[in-house]
C-alpha cells in the first residue's frame, strides 16, 4: 500500500469557508460546500467561484452535498433550520424536504444520490445540542431514503452518521459511524429498505471516520477527523494507514476523554491546529480518477495528491 508525506498535498481554489464535501466530476469542476450558505465550484485551474443560495434561511449552513442532472445541487442543512435544500445554478434555493416518517429531521448531515434517482439523507444525531452526542457509546443517528415522492427511516440506532453513499453498483449503501470508529454497509433491497448492518472496518484509537470513497478494486479511503487520518480499507477488510497529520499527545488526550465517555465535539477541534486542517472528506477526481481531493473543517481551499490506485466513478461523475 502506499504512503503519503505532507510534501505530496497541495492545495486548490482559494476564499472557501468549511470547505467540508468535495465531489468531482469527468469535466475537472470540483463542487464544495461552504458554511457561508452555499457552494464552491473550483474550475480545473484552481480558480473558485462562491454560489450563494438565495431564499435559504439565515443560518444555513450546507455540509454534505450531492449534485444532480443539470447541475443543481441538493444540500444537508446542518443548522438547527435543518432539512434538505435545492440550490440552482443561479443560487435560487428552496427546501426539497424537511421531515422523514412525517417527523421533521434534525440537523441534517449529509446527502446522496444513487442509480435509481434515490435521495439518501443521514442524520448523526437527535440530541439537542448535537455536541453532546460525540461521544463513545451514543447511537441515536439514522438514515432515510426519499424514493417515488415519500421519506422514511430505513435504519437507526447509529453512532454519529456520517457521510452515507451507495456503493458503484448501486447493491450496498455504505456509511461512517463518527464515534462508533468504523464503516458499515447494508444491502439495498428492491423497495429501497435495507438489510442488517454489516461491518466493513472498525478503526484503532483516534480514528473518527467522517468522509469516504470507493476505489476502482472494491476498497475504499477514509479520512479521519481530529487525527487526520487517511486510511485505505481494501476489499478483504484490510487497513493500511496511508498518512496521519496529528499531535500524538493532544490525540492520546482526546482517546482518553473519548473513552471515559465524555462528550468530545470540541476536542476534535485538535485536527484543525495541524496542516491538514481537519479533513473531512474525500474524493476520486482527474482525467485518470487518481487524482484525491479532500474537503476540510478548517481550511479554505481544498487538498489533492495523486494515487497509484485508481478511483470508481461515482453517480455525479458525469454531470
């Protein structure tokens, strides 16, 4: 498996704030949220143009996102307005859904589409505030499907949901458990409800999964919260620890609070002290698929390197 050094990462786009999901597309556009109420496009010369959603509520704050046929893009709202918003090229926004079950959804942390036109939404927690969840033992987050005009719930009792995005065959939805340390996948059946939770990696001490991709033979990258952690799972259950930007001591601090069962939001906070700045997604991109690019808590552009592993296309690749 390869290795990284700080030296290999370099940086596009410029003026981003919470720059937290990256997705990138066959044309070399990059799409990116941003705390400030919208999105980035960084173009294939590094230039970025902020879009701001217009007609959204005063506190939105996109996290994840997912871009559709025609470029629209659907954001999870992460602020306590939550639900689920769609921006147009031109910034006008309007809200596409705001409960699951016919209960309103929580703070919404991430969004995602699949081969079927379905919508699926992960929310990391219920509590209020939500902080005070990031912590060992909490499993209260859940994810629903909004498929043929209506939401449910189609699995619970999560700990801290994390990005949640089908696998290239559209057969597995694959997603992060933040404070239960590792990936779970469950089969998608016909009618779009899910089978059991199977694990598909759980991580050592001061790994906090947050964003993923798949790779071109089955495996995924993972990146980590806190400890900046990028880690490569292959397709056997196989981790290899591609490269890790952290203070070990604030880290081994962090484990220890994180272990006593001490709610740790804040604590992550460490990640972003370092140059990797938090990352907190990531993402195949480049003519060849083996350029990476991950978005970030703290940075205001976005990181890339080149792989010796080729990435899968993903359902937006090419819009």
């Amino acid at each position: 498996m390869f290795t990284l050094t700080l030296d290999d990462i370099s940086t596009s786009g410029q003026g981003m704030q919470r720059p937290e999901c990256v997705l990138a597309t066959k044309s070399g556009d990059l799409f990116c949220s941003d705390s400030r109420g919208g999105y980035n496009i960084v173009k294939p010369d590094g230039q970025s143009r902020f879009i701001k959603a217009i007609g959204a509520p005063d506190d939105f704050m996109p996290n994840g996102i997912a871009l559709l046929p025609g470029r629209d893009v659907l954001a999870a709202n992460l602020a306590n307005s939550s639900g689920v918003w769609c921006i147009k090229p031109d910034g006008q926004a309007s809200l596409f859904l705001d409960e699951a079950d016919g209960v309103p959804l929580p703070p919404v942390n991430f969004v995602g589409l699949d081969l079927e036109g379905r919508i699926w939404i992960s929310v990391s927690t219920c509590v209020v505030p939500r902080h005070l969840a990031f912590k060992k033992g909490a499993g209260d987050g859940f994810i629903a499907v909004y498929d043929q005009g209506v939401a449910r719930i189609v699995a619970e009792g999560i700990a801290f949901t994390n990005e949640a995005i089908v696998n290239p065959t559209g057969e597995w939805l694959y997603v992060n458990e933040t404070t239960g340390q590792s990936t779970a996948r469950y089969a998608i059946r016909a009618d779009a409800s899910l089978g059991p939770r199977e694990t598909v990696a759980d991580y050592p001490p001061g790994t906090f999964p947050d964003g993923f991709t798949f790779d071109a033979h089955g495996g995924i990258l993972i990146v980590s919260v806190a400890s900046n952690r990028i880690i490569h799972v292959d397709k056997h259950g196989k981790q290899s620890i591609v490269m890790e930007d952290a203070d070990t001591d604030e880290v081994e601090r962090l484990n220890a609070a994180f272990e006593r069962g001490e709610p740790v939001r804040e604590m992550i906070e460490i990640g972003g002290k370092r140059a990797l700045r938090n990352i907190a997604s990531i993402g195949f991109g480049g003519p060849d698929l083996q350029t990476v690019y991950m978005g970030s808590l703290a940075h205001d552009g976005i990181f890339a390197f080149q792989s010796p592993i080729k990435g899968a296309p993903l359902i937006h690749w090419d819009f």
